[in-house]
C-alpha cells in the first residue's frame, strides 16, 4: 500500500533566503511549535546520506513523535531540492521539498511525500494521509511565517 500527499505554498523572500531558514535546522523549533527539537546527528549537515533527528508535537494531544531523518544525495535531485527519508511504525516516507522562484521576492515551496508500508492499512481508519497533509501544511505555514517575518528585518 501506497499514498502521497502534495502541497505547495507561496513564501514572499528569495528562494536563496528560504533556503537558507529551511535549511537553518537548529531554528526550526523556534517556528511556531509543531517541531519542538530538530539537530543534525552527523557532522556534516545536508549532503548524502546525513542524518537528523527531529521531534514534533501532536497538539492538543499529549504526544511527541521523535524520528531519525536520512538526506537524500543533492546530487540525485533536481536543483533547489531537498529530500529526505525515514521509516517509523512499518512505514517508510520520502519527502522532497521543491523551492521555485517566482518572482524577485516570492518563492513557491512545493512538498511531496510519498507513504509506503504494511501498517498503512491499520492507519487508513485514522486518515493518516489527512493527518500527514495537517502536519505538512502546519510546518510549511511555520517556516512561511518565520522567513517572511526575518526576511522583512533585513529591508
């Protein structure tokens, strides 16, 4: 079994300063509280095979998911793309995030992830893939947030 789940939102900075927050990994927690913990568990941060921890917060439920992330080699994805991977519960996600300039000052940031296990069966009563496109679109709201706010500082 198989599901993906795509979105996409519009972020008014350069796509080189969206980046640049999206890639700031130890400010992630400070978005807005949906990733409460997020470091880099090797020494070199966003090249192949690199991986990061991450925790997010299930709010209002008392609950916070911790997950070890691989990096995708930079060099196997389209320019301005960042993916990672990693399996919890028996299932294994693939999320690529695209970044596109569209303007000047706007940057299209578009998210696929792609959900494959045995456990989805048991998760599909819960509507995983709504929950997913909550949790996905919450964190994209975060980093839009956060790096217009910066982005707006340095004006």
């Amino acid at each position: 079994m198989s599901t993906t789940v795509s979105q996409h939102m519009t972020i008014n900075a350069p796509i080189n300063f969206v980046i640049e927050s999206f890639c700031a990994i130890e400010s992630w927690s400070s978005w807005g509280g949906l990733c409460t913990n997020a470091n880099f568990l090797s020494e070199s941060n966003w090249i192949a095979n690199s991986k990061f921890s991450m925790s997010i917060s299930l709010r209002p439920l008392p609950i916070t998911l911790t997950n070890i992330f691989t990096v995708t080699d930079p060099l196997d994805l389209p320019e301005n793309c960042i993916e990672w991977s990693a399996t919890k519960f028996g299932l294994a996600s693939t999320h690529r995030w695209q970044f596109k300039g569209i303007e000047r000052d706007v940057t299209r940031l578009e998210s696929v992830e792609h959900i494959t296990g045995f456990s989805l069966f048991l998760f599909r009563p819960v509507g995983i893939w709504l929950v997913i496109k909550y949790l996905n679109h919450k964190w994209m709201h975060e980093l839009k947030l956060s790096t217009e706010k910066k982005y707006k500082q340095t004006k």
